[in-house]
C-alpha cells in the first residue's frame, strides 16, 4: 500500500516537472535571444568597460600613429562620433613603438567585448589637449601654465596616460566578483591582465623619472603622479583607491617601502572600484549623473545611462 502510494506521488511529481519544462526552455531561450546567452547583469558589467576601452584606443591609436579607429577598424565606432582633439604626439621612438602596442591591444579588447555581448557605439570622446589640461589643473589646485599639453612630448604622453587606463583596470577589479558566468569571468579576467600590464609598463617608465622635472612646471613626475591619483581619489569618494609612485612608507608594500611602482591596498592586492565612482572620475566632476570631462554627452550602457536618466527625469 504504501509503495503503491509513493509511486503515484512520484509520477505526479515528475509530471509536474515535464509540464514545466517546455515553459522554462522558452523563457531561457527569449533570455538567451535578448542578452547573448548571458544573465542580463554580466552583460551590463562588461558593457559599461567599452566606455574606457573606446578612450584608450582612440588616444593610444591617436597618440601613436595619428589616426584613429575610424582609419584602423572603423567598424568598430558602430558609427560613433570621432574624438575630439585627438592627434598624433610627439614621441621618441621607444615609447612610440610601445604606445602602438598598446592601441592595437586596445582595438583587440574592444573586439572581444563586442563579440561577446552587444555593446554600443563609440561614445563622444573629448581627447583634447584643453581636456587633460583641466585634469591637471584640478589635480593641483590651480592652473599650470602654460596649461598641460599631453601631446607634446613623451614624458606629457607618459602622464597623460597615467590618467585612465589605471581606472579601467580598477572597474575589472571591482566587476569580477559580481560576475555570474564563467564566460563573462574568463573575459573580464583577460582583459585585467593585459591592463595591469600596461599600466605596469606606464608606471615603470615614469618610475625611472620619477625626479625629474617637468618643464616648464617645476614640479617632478612623482608628485604628477601624486596628485593625479589624489585626484582621482577626491572625485570617486570611496577612500584611497590610488597612489602615486612615491607614497609615505605605511602606504608601501608591507609598509616597508616608499617607491610604488605599482599600486595596490595593504596587502598589495589591487585596489577595486564600482562603475559609479568610474563615472565620477572620468566626468571629472565627481558625479556620475553629470556628464563632462572625457564624456561631453556621457558614457554609454544600461549602467552610465541609468545615472544620466535618474538626474533628468
Ligand atoms: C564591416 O562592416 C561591413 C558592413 O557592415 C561588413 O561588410 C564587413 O564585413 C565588416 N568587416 C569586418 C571586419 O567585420
Ligand atoms: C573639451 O574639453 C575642453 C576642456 O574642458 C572644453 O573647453 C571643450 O569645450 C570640450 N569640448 C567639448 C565639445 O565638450
Ligand atoms: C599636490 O596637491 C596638494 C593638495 O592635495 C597641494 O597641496 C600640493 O601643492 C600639490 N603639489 C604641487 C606640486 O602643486
């Protein structure tokens, strides 16, 4: 009796299960069609990274062999704006040869994200001399004259790049763990990789000047760096996420050294951010629902536009 009873309540039971079935394979599969086989927030946490990977190709591809990826991969814009004021810097032949790397790394990057979620076209960027000249003025409080020109030597080029791609590698840090599928992980993971090395390669050819003056300012590439990330730190209002390559000693690795040619938090783990204290930074004016800075008309995304819609509306 009692076996006759458990086997009707397991055919019913498994029944039910097969009724279900064909209703939960459609809803997975209209998901699938919609979000490229992902869960919707992997797809809005890699997305949200094309905004940095769009300003670090145009101005490593721009920096380095003066065109852009409307020349180099123009299917990638997705009919985007070009920049403004990008162009070619003045550069020794080292630097020249490594930025160009980087730009191609950059374009490759930008491929991967695209070929794994839908992604947008490339935002409108302001690349102009006049936009990293800004950076710099608030980064010390006052106005460097003449103002900071980026593209006029490869230490300004150095400089200027210590401005953004340090961002991005912090955004991969803060998405991984959010990150449900292994595909958006081993992504995420690869692009952090290739980053963190070039942000290594940045900072270790400044660490070699790291005393040296800046001309015309008077003001040495370490403390650039230290104010720089001082900034960067004030506009995302989360702590200390950046350090210059000169820090006080308890802020070194162990606490035992002053030289930080990479950065990172007590335990030398690279620090993380969030898209909103990314936004904050790269709008420059420390809200991630007012657009500016790098972004004239904002970053693109579900993530970025869903700030820009909260302040509008
Ligand atoms: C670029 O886009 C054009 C037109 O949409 C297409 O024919 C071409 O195959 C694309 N090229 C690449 C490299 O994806
Ligand atoms: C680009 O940035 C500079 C400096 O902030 C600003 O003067 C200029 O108006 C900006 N251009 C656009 C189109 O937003
Ligand atoms: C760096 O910024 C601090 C304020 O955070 C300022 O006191 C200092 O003068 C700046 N450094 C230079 C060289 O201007």
């Amino acid at each position: 009796m009692a076996s006759s009873t458990s086997t009707i309540t397991a055919t019913m039971i498994a029944t039910f299960f097969l009724l279900l079935l064909p209703s939960f394979y459609a809803a997975e599969i209209l998901t699938n069609r919609k979000s490229s086989s992902l869960p919707r927030s992997d797809v809005d946490l890699l997305e949200f990274p094309l905004n940095l990977e769009y300003l670090e190709a145009e101005f490593f591809l721009w920096g380095s062999l003066g065109r852009g990826l409307d020349r180099i991969a123009p299917n990638l814009t997705q009919g985007g704006p070009p920049p403004i004021g990008a162009k070619a810097a003045k550069l020794d032949p080292l630097t020249r040869d490594i930025i160009v790397q980087f730009a191609f790394q950059e374009v490759g990057h930008l491929r991967a994200i695209k070929s794994t979620v839908p992604g947008f076209p490339r935002p409108l960027l302001n690349l102009s001399a006049a936009s990293f000249a800004t950076v710099m003025d608030n980064a010390f409080g006052r106005p460097l004259v003449p103002p900071f020109d980026p593209y006029a030597n490869e230490l300004n080029y150095l400089l200027a790049s210590y401005v953004v791609p340090y961002v991005g590698l912090t955004g991969y840090v803060g998405a991984n763990p959010k990150l449900q599928s292994a595909t958006a992980k081993r992504l995420v993971a690869g692009l952090l990789g290739v980053e963190s090395g070039q942000d290594a390669v940045l900072r270790a050819l400044l660490y070699k000047r790291a005393a040296k003056k800046v001309a015309p300012y008077g003001i040495t590439v370490a403390e650039f760096t230290n104010n720089i990330s001082k900034l960067r730190n004030k506009l995302g209002r989360a702590g200390v996420k950046d350090e210059g390559l000169i820090v006080k000693p308890f802020q070194g690795a162990e606490g035992r050294v002053t030289g930080n040619v990479l950065a990172g938090d007590r335990y030398s783990i690279s620090f993380d951010r969030t898209p909103e204290e990314i936004l904050r930074i790269v709008y420059g004016g420390g809200d991630e629902s007012v657009p500016g800075g790098f972004y004239p008309k904002g970053a693109d995304g579900r993530i970025a536009r869903s700030h820009l819609k909260a302040k509008r509306t």
